[in-house]
C-alpha cells in the first residue's frame, strides 16, 4: 500500500503529495484538510483516486476562474477551454459552480458580444456563427441576433445600416470605378443578405 512520505507547499499555494518518495499530484489547501492527511498515512488505491480526482476538479474551478476575471465568457466557450487542460468530468464541474456562483449567463453574454460586433459591421450571418463559435447554443443565438436586428422605431433596419456603413468604409473606391459586382460578391461573402446587398447597391444608382 503507497505510503504519504513527503507533504512539501509548492509556491502556488498548494500541498504537492509524494508517495513513497516521488511526486504524485498536489492538492488546494481546503481539499488536503478535509482528506485529513499525515505523512506516513497508508493510502489505499481508492483513496489515491479520489483525491486525483478532487485535485483536477479544484485545478479546473481555479482555472475557470481565471478565465473569468479576464472576461467574461459563455458556458460551452469555457467548457471547451477548460476541456483542452481538463477532463470533461472536472470541465464541466468547474463551469456547472461558475454558474452556480452567478459568473455565467449565456442570454446576457450572446447579447453584449452580438452588440460589440454590429458595431463592428459584422452581418447578421457572422455574428451567429461567432456566437455557436463561442458555445451559444441555436435558440438563444437566433433569438438573440433576431432581437438584435429589430427594426428601430423609426422603421430603420439595423442590419442594411450596417451594410451602408460598410460599403463606405471600406468599398466607396470600388463603387466609383464601376466594380458593383466585386462589392456585391465581398458583401455575401460576409454573410449580408441578397436583399440587403441589392439596396444598398441601389443607393448609388
């Protein structure tokens, strides 16, 4: 049976556990208390287990919460974040007490990230994708660019303001010398509607 030999802190504040003289994995402070161990504990495979286990799951919540503190993210974004350091089982723990902890919100998330990237001029088809990207999942991401692409009360369409201010920005040179059909192809290639793109050529007839 491995025997606790060394228990030694490590300089980011963890307990690194050695049994029978060589590392093993480290444990956060409130885990080795409750697991209540001494060195020349006896530990049986079970208990070696449970406690990698318990050291993965806490290593994943803290690595959740750094994720956290740099901005904010949606549920399945920092799952597959934390799937690419973590097993699922600890990815999924770390993100279910992030929401417990009221630091996930999904609805809220896809609506300001929505909002940043029509100020961005992005189409109605690239925000939904970059939502689905970010781990929004179908429902809310169409409810939320639906929302989103409103029209004003004033009867404007967000989406055809959009494209307006695109093609001034970036493609007034084309229009002048007559490239409608270049615009027309950069225009869908960014995901804007055969509607919107036809009237807001139509603008500079």
């Amino acid at each position: 049976m491995p025997r606790l030999t060394q228990i030694k802190e490590t300089k980011k504040g963890r307990l690194a556990l050695f049994l029978d003289g060589e590392f093993a994995f480290s444990l956060d402070e409130d885990t080795f208390a409750a697991a209540a161990l001494h060195q020349d504990d006896e530990l049986e495979d079970w208990q070696i287990e449970e406690l990698r286990k318990k050291s993965e799951t806490r290593r994943a919540l803290d690595k959740a919460m750094d994720y956290l503190s740099l901005r904010d993210h949606a549920a399945g974004e920092l799952y597959q974040k934390l799937c690419r350091k973590f097993d699922a089982h600890s990815a999924a723990y770390a993100v279910a007490r992030a929401g417990e902890l009221g630091l996930l919100n999904d609805v809220s998330f896809a609506r300001r990230r929505a909002a940043e990237l029509l100020r961005k001029r992005k189409s109605r088809r690239e925000i939904l994708n970059d939502l689905s990207a970010k781990g929004i999942d179908r429902d809310t991401a169409a409810d939320v660019v639906e929302e989103l692409f409103a029209e004003t009360d004033d009867g404007e369409s967000p989406e055809l303001e959009t494209a307006r201010a695109l093609v001034q920005r970036q493609y007034a040179a084309k229009l002048a010398a007559g490239k409608r059909d270049q615009v027309a192809a950069a225009l869908a290639r960014r995901g804007f509607s055969h509607a919107v793109i036809r009237e807001v050529l139509s603008d500079d007839e």
